[in-house]
C-alpha cells in the first residue's frame, strides 16, 4: 500500500520592508490558503502601526493565525508559539485548506526546521537563584560556574551575554550535564513539524529598493500615528514586557516620549535601526536557513513557489 504524502507546509520570509504581508496575501487567495503569522511582534494587541501589522481590510482577505493573541505586558515565548502554530496548522489541514507560514523572526521561523525545546525542566527556585547572583556577583563569577561544569569548553556560547549565560548554567544544573552533552542530544530531537513538507521562500531584493522601502515605510508609520500608539501602549504597560518595548519604532518612540529624543530625529533614528535590523536579518537568513528558494520581491510578477 502507498504511503500517504507528507502535507505541505508553504514558508514565506524575508526581511523587514520586504512586501511579504502582501505577497502573502495575494497567493494565499489564489491557492486556498490560510496564514499562520511568524512575527514575533504580531502577537500583541495594540501593536499595529509600529509593526506594519496587516490591516483590517487586510485580515478579512484571508483567514490569519497567531496576530492579536495577548496584551503587549504579557510575554510570549516560542515554546507558547510552536505549540500554538502546530494547533492552527492542524486545524487548517484539517478543514482542507493550504497553509502559508508568513514571517521574518527568525528564531520563531527556526521552529518549523529544527527543535525548539530540550525538555529541560528548570526549577523556578534554582532560576531565581542564578538572576540573583547575576545581580550581586556579576555575570563573571556565573561564566566561572559553568566553565568549572564544562571541561570540554563553552562552544560558541556568548559569554558576554547574561541572558544566555544564565540559560545555559541553569540547564548545565537541572540536568547534571556538560553543554556539548545537551547539544548533541537536542541536534537529534525533530522539529515540531517533521511529519510536513517544509516548502521556504525568502523574498529579497537589491539593497537600494530596500532601502527606499524601509524610509517609506517608517515615514507612514509616523503619518499613521505611531506616537499616539506607543503613548497608548505605554499607558497599557507596554514596558512590563521588555521585548515588545524594545521593538524598532517602539524603543525610539518611548525615547521621544521620555524627553531622550527631539521629534525631529525620530524618523531617521527609525530607519537606521530599521536598515540594522534588515542587515542582521538577511546575514541570518543567509546562514541558518536551510536550502531555500530566493525570489526578487521587487518582481511582482514572479511566482511564489514552484507549482506541483
């Protein structure tokens, strides 16, 4: 008997200004398609004309999965998210519809080609611990610790970076095992959605449309008025949750708003951290992604995926 086919799993990504809302919108009509959103800031509610989240009109074309899920205060985490995404990719499978992944955050992107979670569990005590040594001893004496765990060296860890380093000695502690030994056994553990087809296309083009896309973009953001919607957020507490503060258009905004910037600096400070931002994207996209179709986005006319 005939094995079944694997299902597809239709991935659209590129970087930030890039024209995938659209593109995505657009092949999701003409093939039966839902979207599964995998932008990290989409998630929160509120945050609509900072993170040039598709509009109403937009979001009636075509059925959209994972945008508007929680407040702006509240974290979210890809463990929330690969578990989320795998409950609406069954659900649209299910009614048989096609399913289009459309995003640029790249660690969330990763969730639908490798593992995203060792199954460590880590006691909130034994983690509460390590923040307050991070806080009283400095990040220092926490990279001796897990040097003294790890015999064999560190990796690539970055050890500047406290939040890594402190992930890494907390699952070094929990588990009772050297790093190398947790990646090896994490490198054979299956991506969430191995039993699909995994069908990627980045959209990218020349630097310089890039770049007249990401000044277009930041100035309708600031004529649409992503001021008043980070004073919003901000009274909402947008920054109880650091990440979403943090977010390009919303860290400048709150810089504006505090006094730390004059208005008239804010849209170039925008597109500066914007053009970095797409600069790292596609530096990550290049070398994390596996192999995948490229396809000119300034080309409206060319085809998404390969037809078959």
């Amino acid at each position: 008997m005939a094995m079944n086919p694997q299902p597809s799993l239709f991935v659209l990504t590129g970087p930030t200004a890039s024209g995938k809302t659209a593109r995505a919108i657009d092949w999701a009509e003409r093939h039966d398609a839902e979207i599964v959103s995998c932008d990290s800031l989409l998630f929160y509610r509120g945050m609509d004309i900072g993170t040039a989240k598709p509009t109403p009109a937009e979001l009636a074309r075509v059925p959209h999965h994972l945008i508007d899920v929680v407040e702006p205060r509240e974290r979210y985490d890809v463990q929330r998210y690969v578990a989320a995404a795998r409950a609406a990719v069954e659900d649209i499978v299910r009614r048989g519809r096609r399913v289009l992944v459309v995003g640029g955050s790249g660690f969330y992107l990763r969730s639908f080609f490798a593992p995203m979670s060792d199954g460590i569990e880590v006691d909130p005590a034994l983690r509460a611990e390590l923040e307050t040594r991070l806080a009283t001893e400095g990040l220092p004496a926490l990279v001796a610790e897990l040097r003294a765990l790890n015999s064999a060296g560190l990796g690539t860890l970055d050890t500047e970076n406290p939040r890594r380093v402190v992930r890494a000695l907390e699952r070094c502690r929990a588990s009772g095992r050297p790093l190398a030994e947790l990646a090896t056994a994490f490198a054979s553990k299956p991506s969430a959605f191995a039993d699909f087809e995994v069908r990627l296309v980045r959209l990218d083009c020349a630097a310089e449309v890039l770049e007249r896309r990401i000044v277009a973009r930041v100035r309708a953001m600031l004529g649409a008025g992503l001021v008043d919607e980070v004073r919003r957020l901000d009274a909402a507490g947008l920054r109880e949750n650091a990440s979403a503060a943090r977010a390009i258009g919303y860290r400048e905004t709150l810089d504006y708003l505090d006094g730390r910037k004059p208005l008239v600096a804010l849209e170039g400070e925008i597109v500066r951290n914007t053009r970095a931002l797409v600069k790292k994207q596609r530096t990550w996209f290049r070398t994390q992604l596996p192999p995948h179709r490229v396809v000119d986005a300034a080309d409206a006319a060319a085809p998404l995926f390969d037809e078959r």
